[in-house]
C-alpha cells in the first residue's frame, strides 16, 4: 500500500503550529514526519512567545484566533463557541472509540489551548523551506513573491 502524505502550509507559524500538533496529538500513531525533512533546507520551528499577564500568544494570526468575542451568524458569542451535537438520527463524525482515526476522542474533546501549546516532538523537525511537492499554492506564490513573507510548511507521512 502507498504511503499517504499530509502537506500542511500557512504564512502565520501559529497556524501551521496549530495544524502540526492536531496532527502529532490525535494521529501521532499513524502519521509521522516525512524524511524529506532531514534532506530538504529546513529553518527552526520558532516557540510559541506569550504576553506575560495574559498568556495570550504574541503573533497576529493566533491573536486573531483567539478572539474571546466572535461574531457567527450576525449573533456576538462570548468565549468559544460551542460544537454542535447530532441528534439520535443523525450521523456524528466522533465514530466509536477505536475507530480509524478517531483515538477515542471526539471533535468536541478538543482542547483549542491543548493544541496551541502542545510541546511535541515534530517541532524539531522544522518547517520546510520549500514546497515538498513541486507545485507551490496560490497562496505560497504571493506570500513568498508578492509580500516577500515566509511560509511555514510540514510534510506528514502515513
């Protein structure tokens, strides 16, 4: 059987740190970091910094993320918002305990904390310098070219 690949890219490193440990935390046991990694330009995976008083993290993008009030729907939520619970007729995609994939734990266990500063073992992998794949994204093109920006990249491996 082929191995399956998971490319994972954002220009905000706190993103592609949130993607990377979702990845190592709930499907460590069946994807790894692909060996690509110690052969290809890498460049260090950067730790997470906090303000201080807040522990809030200092990079745009998750300040974004973590906003404590959202907007959905044109309603204003405060905190985080809730994960919708399928009826008894309805399909549910927490599955059963032991399920491909699921590790027992359902979408709404997810910890947003949890996952933003889990301190695994991938991070010493490194983001790669380039697209593994040979076809850069859109998105890749004009962040690198266009905003002269930076793009956080990992390769997973089934």
């Amino acid at each position: 059987m082929a191995a399956a690949r998971v490319y994972l890219a954002s220009d905000f490193e706190d993103t592609a740190t949130y993607m990377r440990n979702a990845f190592e935390l709930y499907g460590a046991g069946r994807f790894c970091v692909d060996d690509i990694h110690a052969t290809q330009l890498v460049f260090p995976c950067k730790p997470l910094t906090t303000l201080v008083k807040t522990r809030e993290p200092s990079s745009v993008g998750t300040l974004f993320m973590r906003e404590k009030t959202r907007t959905r729907d044109g309603v204003r939520q405060q905190g985080p918002v809730s994960v919708a619970t399928a009826g008894p007729n309805e399909a549910t995609s927490e599955g059963e305990p032991g399920d491909p994939g699921q590790e027992g734990r359902g979408a709404s266990s997810v910890d947003e904390d949890e996952l933003l500063w889990f301190q695994g073992s991938w991070q010493q992998a490194g983001w790669l310098g380039e697209n593994p794949i040979g076809v850069p994204t859109e998105r890749e093109v004009y962040v690198e070219k266009a905003t002269m920006g930076r793009v956080y990249r990992i390769l997973l491996v089934r």
